[in-house]
C-alpha cells in the first residue's frame, strides 16, 4: 500500500518494479524459507515489519494516490 496503492492487491507481481532495492531484498530475504526453523525466524521478524509498516501508513496519503490526485 505504501509503495504503489494501486497495485497492493496484485500481491507479488509487481514487487521489482514499485518498491525500493531495500525493501525488496528484505522481502526476497524473508520470503525464500529453508526449513521449519528458518520459518520460525523469519515469521518473527516479518511479523516485526509488518507491525512497524502498518503503524506508519496514512491511511489518507494512500487514498490520495490510489485516486491518481
């Protein structure tokens, strides 16, 4: 949602082209999971991000540019 509203429903079909190198290589990171174990550390951290993403969302931002104001 914050990085390109009108996509945020695609899901992750345009995730290299809306959001920044950090993110996505944070994403790429989390998303890609080995075994049970790397699964557990990695829900944890997503979670983490997920939480602190959400929080930092204006809600009347987004509106904003899914409208194309």
């Amino acid at each position: 949602m914050k990085h390109g509203p009108v996509h945020y429903d695609f899901r992750m079909r345009y995730v290299h082209r809306e959001l920044p190198p950090e993110v996505l290589r944070r994403l790429e990171r989390l998303a890609f999971v080995r075994d049970p174990d790397d699964l557990a550390a990695k829900y944890e951290e997503a979670l983490a991000w997920f939480r602190e993403a959400i929080g930092a969302i204006d809600e009347s931002q987004v509106r904003r540019r899914a409208s194309g104001k």
